[in-house]
C-alpha cells in the first residue's frame, strides 16, 4: 500500500504539472543541454545536446530535484535542468532578431526618404506645369481682349458700312428720280416748242390765207 502511494505520487509528480504549466521557455545561454527521462541527472539521456536558443514547451516542473519537464519543437518530451532554462530568447537569438528590426526599419525610411525625394520632385515638377500654364493662361487673356478689340472695331465698321451702304441706296434712288424728273422735264419743253412753233406756223398760215383773201384795190380808183 505503501509502495503504491509512492508511485501515484510520483505519477502526479510527473503528470499533474503538465496542465498547470504549458508555457514556453528558452535554453540559456550554455553551448548543449541534455534532455533526460526523469528529474535527475541519473535519468537517461534522450537528447544529448539541445542547442542554445532553442524554444521548449513547459509540461511541468519538480522544483525540489531542480528538474523542468518540457516539450521540444519535434515533440520528444523529457525534463532538464531548470537552471538553464530562461523566461526570453537568449541575447544572441535577441540581437539577431533586434538586428533584423533594425534593418527593416533602416529599409523602410530609406523608402519613405526615396517617396519623398519623389513626391519633392513630383511637386517640383506641377509646380512648373502650374507655372507655365498661368503664363500660358495670360498669353491667352491677352490674344483673348485684343480678339474682343477688333471684334469691336469690325462689328462698328461693319455697321458704318452697312449705314452707308443704306444711304448710298437712298442717294442712288434719289438720283435715278431726278434723272426721271429731267427727262420729262427736257420731254415737256421739247414738246412746249414744237407746239410752240407749230402754233406759230399756224398763225403765219392762216395769215397768209387772210392776206391773200383780201380784195385787192385798184390803182387806178
């Protein structure tokens, strides 16, 4: 009886930590460690040289024989001394990872100084665009007014011609009616001496058939 409690507390020893625990340690920083079957160093060998660094699952631990139950990344399970076990990466396995940090970093300021030499340069670049395309807007504005100018001078000409153009139209038709007037004017004088004259032939005839109608005298009465 005796005999048994012993072993099922040396199961519960053995077992029972093993769900109280379940957290990660490191190996120090030690060249190897070996990973044994027991809580002794008189337990047998597993593995006899876990390296530095490496991450081990905590199963349990007997603090009184020193010894720690972990699980390795391949899954053999065993118990090594826990002096050698730490609670974070060791200094080398931490400056390698520090130093990989230290590289993206310095990686991606360079990428933002380069983004920014760009958008500099992109600024640069619209700003002169923007230069050019307000002195361009002036030239522009200026072709513009001066176009509005003689526009004005033309639409002004256009209708002065267009005024004398209606005068001139005015002075043609009154000339054609003077003209017209002339014309029968010259008509009605013409006509005025021709009947003038043939009233004059008239009168010189029918005094001529008057004379002559006359009785004659005698020269001799």
């Amino acid at each position: 009886m005796l005999m048994l409690r012993k072993v099922l507390l040396a199961l519960l020893l053995v077992l029972g930590p093993a769900s109280a625990f379940a957290a990660t340690m490191y190996i120090s920083d030690e060249l190897t460690v070996p990973l044994r079957r027991g809580p002794s160093n008189g337990h047998k060998i597993i593995n006899a040289a876990l390296p530095t660094g490496l991450a081990l699952e905590v199963l349990g631990e007997d603090k009184a024989a020193g010894f720690t139950q972990v699980r390795t990344p391949n899954g053999t399970e065993g118990w090594l001394p826990t002096q050698y076990l730490v609670g974070q990466p060791v200094a080398k396995d931490r400056l390698a990872a520090a130093t990989k940090r230290v590289e993206a970093l310095e990686a991606q300021l360079k990428s933002t100084r380069d983004n920014y030499q760009d958008v500099r340069g992109a600024r640069s670049e619209i700003e002169g665009k923007a230069n050019e395309l307000a002195k361009e807007n002036q030239k522009l504005q200026t072709e513009l007014a001066e176009i509005r100018r003689v526009s004005a001078t033309a639409i002004t000409q256009f209708e002065e011609n267009k005024q004398l153009k209606a005068s001139n139209a005015s002075l043609t038709t009154q000339v054609t009616q003077l003209t017209d007037e002339v014309q029968d004017l010259k008509r009605n004088v013409m006509l005025r001496w021709l009947l003038s004259g043939g009233a004059l032939v008239l009168i010189g005839l029918a005094l001529g058939a008057w004379i002559k109608s006359r009785p004659k005298r005698s020269t001799w009465a």
